[in-house]
C-alpha cells in the first residue's frame, strides 16, 4: 500500500470517527444505553460493535496482535444476538465502550504505518481498511436511523439543505441493450458489487426525481391505503396487521417529526420512510412499477455517448456537496431539482443522496460472485426475502455509496431512510430498440 493510500486510509477512519462520536456524545448515557425502539440496537452497542469489528480485522487479522478484548467479541457478533435481545447483554457502559474504541483506533492508526500489506487479497489496496471505515460509516447511519425512533428532545443540528434549483420532472427514456453492471476495479467494493458483467436490460422509462412527499400525498388521499387492488396479497396482509395509513413519522394533519422535530410536511422532497410494500402499492396505483436493480444501475451508470458505465451518475469524480445529499450534512432529503449538478447523462437527478431507492429486485449474487471476505457479509443474505435498494440516503457517507453499491432489507422494513422512484415498459412507438 503506498504512502498516499495509507494517508488516505487514516484520513477517512478519523473523519468516520468524528461521526460516530458526534451521534453518541449528542445523547445522554441513559439515552445512550436504552432501546429506542424493537428493530434497533441500543446506541451503545452499534458504538462498541465499530470497534469490535475493528479489532477482529485489523488489529487482530491484518495487523497479527494480540486480542484487546477477546472476551467480548461474542456480545457484539450480529448474528449471536438479533437486535431485540442486545439492550439484556451484559454490554460494556458509555465509557468503557468509549475507552475501548479509543484503544482499538489507537492500535490500528500505529499498525497503519508499518503493516506489511502485500500478497493477500483482504490488504490489497488496503481492501482491509476501507471495509472497516464502510463497516463504520454503515452504523453511523443506522445509528441516525435510531435517534429519528428516538422521542424526546432534539439533539441533532444541520444546515437545511439546498433549494431546487431546476424544474425536474416527468421520465427519461433508456435505450435497450447491454451494459456493464457491477465492478471489478473498484479497489474498495464489497462482494455483491462483483464482478463486472454485461447485462442486456430492454427499453425502459424511468422517473426523472423520487416520488415526492406531495405526489405520495396524492395516493393517501385517494384512498390508496383502503384500496387491496394496488397491494400485493402479502403487502395488504401486512398493511391490515401493522396498521399502516402513510410512511412513518407521518401524523395525518400534513405534520411529520423528523429527530423530535414536528414540521409542516414539504411537498418536493423525496418521500423517505416507507417500505416496499407501500412504494410498490404506489407504483401500481400511478400505473408503474418499481425499476428492477439492473434498471436502476443502468439510469445512474450508463454513458451513450461511450457505452462505458460510470462510477456515479455525473462522472467518475466522488461525490461532492454540489452532487448529492450525502453524509448527513443535513437531517432531510432535499427537493427535487436541488442537485442539477448530480444528473445522469439521460437526465435522471437525484439518483445519488436524498432517500435509499427500493427496487423490485431481490438480492441475489452476481455471475461469478465469490464471498468475501466472509459469507456473513453478503451471502448469507441472497434470496427471495430481502428487496434491494440502491443509491444512498442524506445519512449515507460517499465512502459507502457508489454507483455499484447494494443495500437490502426486508420489504416491511421502513425505520431506514427509504423511498423509491417509479419506471415503466415503453408503449408501442415510444422506444426504438
Ligand atoms: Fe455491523
């Protein structure tokens, strides 16, 4: 790994960390300790479980040294205790968590300098280490996830985000044919993201922006929830059990609380915090459906000026703040139109940032694809049961989204920062080819 690499290594463990702290110190410890809700760890848990998963990759794997706490690892393995059961562990309190994530980063950042990295796949391009920083970045946003669930008074500050900026709306075409899918260069890709492959995906349509608040609005009000025809049976099955009558945080009185904040509802942001069943139910109202994944990846990646796929939607540079709402620089999606800057070559906006996009694909591995560096990564995970989102929230750090990055979750899930965007087949003379 070369200089530059390992600068960049530690430069992002430390701007992760700052963030991981910033949505732990922002709370009490009681707070801290505490269930905010069935489906989440107690915040103190996710803190811990950075730093465990840290120590068991780098200072123990990559960097061969001695355990700093073996003792714990059981208590912070996800698949040992589903979330429901964490807040009866006998989990280490705020301030020893603090203190052992200290000592672990201290660890890893000495070990950075001098670790031999060459000859294994897990270190190449410091693999290693951009897992770990992803690890992070991905429970920092669960944890934000967690304090929207929390009640109580606001603890949370950002900037609002951008205004609109340019009138967005109504579908772009894509043309049918192959493009590369997936990635086989990017040094810091998880394995669901490999290998790169052609797919051959036929004409399609999709939305410009995410349906909005406004659009979404439109369905409730016309019934959409009293109505099975735009469900499918599990979908209906579930929306009678839990309930449902408008995406989360929504009160009925054009209000939602968004991290102990309750404000008017705004029109032209995305719609955040609904799950498949709700977005698909949407879709089949409007006449649409849900893109597929290869869809999606298709709208955001493929160039027809070169028949290349791009790393993101405007090019292969990283995402900066004229690009996407990413990273929680704001605590909200932003409206449509805010990042013109960010567009696909077809002129899709928005596909980067803002909320996660259901697909109706299920998450499944690519041709080729090998588990690594564990199966408990991606694979135990493939199958009918989970849906695939793409794209990135407000709360995911470009360190974790890419073109090719994958999400998934059940299709009841809603406490993630979800929403979705609408696609449909061409009607006879809309699309040649
Ligand atoms: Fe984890």
């Amino acid at each position: 790994m070369s200089t530059g690499l390992r600068e960049r290594a530690a430069a992002e463990l430390t701007r992760t960390r700052q963030r991981s702290v910033g949505l732990t110190d922002a709370v009490d410890d009681d707070d801290l300790v505490r269930q905010h809700s069935r489906l989440m760890s107690p915040l103190v848990w996710d803190l811990a479980h950075i730093g465990n998963q840290e120590e068991l990759w780098l200072v123990r794997d990559v960097g061969g040294r001695e355990p700093v706490r073996a003792d714990i690892d059981q208590l912070y393995d996800a698949f040992k205790h589903p979330r429901g059961e964490r807040p009866q562990l006998p989990l280490l309190g705020p301030a020893e968590a603090r203190a052992y994530v200290r000592t672990v980063r201290e660890k890893v950042l000495d070990l950075l300098d001098s670790v031999e990295l060459a000859g294994r796949p897990l270190v190449e391009q410091g693999f290693a280490f951009g897992m770990i920083i992803q690890h992070e970045q991905q429970h920092d946003e669960t944890m934000l996830a967690t304090h929207q669930l929390r009640t109580g008074d606001p603890v949370l500050v950002a900037v609002p985000p951008p205004r609109s900026r340019a009138i967005v709306a109504g579908e772009a075409l894509i043309p049918g044919g192959p493009f590369e899918m997936g990635t086989s260069l990017e040094p810091w890709a998880l394995d669901n993201e490999r290998p790169a492959h052609q797919v051959h995906v036929p004409p399609f349509l999709i939305d410009r922006a995410p349906v909005t608040n406004a659009q979404y609005q439109a369905f409730v009000d016309a019934g959409g929830y009293d109505d099975p025809r735009w469900w499918t049976g599990r979908g209906w099955a579930h929306r009678q059990e839990a309930g449902l009558t408008g995406p989360a945080h929504w009160h009925g009185d054009g209000t939602y609380t968004r991290f102990g904040r309750r404000e008017p509802i705004v029109g032209d942001e995305p719609v955040v915090h609904v799950n498949w069943y709700e977005a698909s139910a949407y879709a089949a109202w409007a006449g649409r459906r849900l893109p597929t994944e290869a869809e999606w990846e298709k709208a955001a990646r493929f160039d027809p000026a070169t028949g290349r796929s791009r790393r993101f939607p405007w090019g292969d540079e990283d995402p900066t703040p004229e690009h996407a709402n990413l990273g929680q620089r704001h605590l909200s999606p932003a409206p449509v139109g805010a990042y013109p800057a960010g567009a696909s070559p077809a002129g899709v906006h928005q596909l980067i940032g803002d909320v996660w996009e259901w697909t109706g694909s299920p998450f499944g591995g690519y041709p080729g694809f090998r588990a690594f560096p564990y199966r408990e990564y991606s694979e135990v995970f493939f199958g009918d049961d989970h849906r695939v989102l793409r794209g990135g929230s407000f709360g995911t750090d470009a360190a974790a989204c890419r073109g090719t990055f994958r999400n998934w979750d059940y299709p009841i899930r809603r406490q993630i920062f979800s929403g979705f965007r609408c696609a449909r087949d061409p009607r006879p003379g809309e699309a040649a080819g």
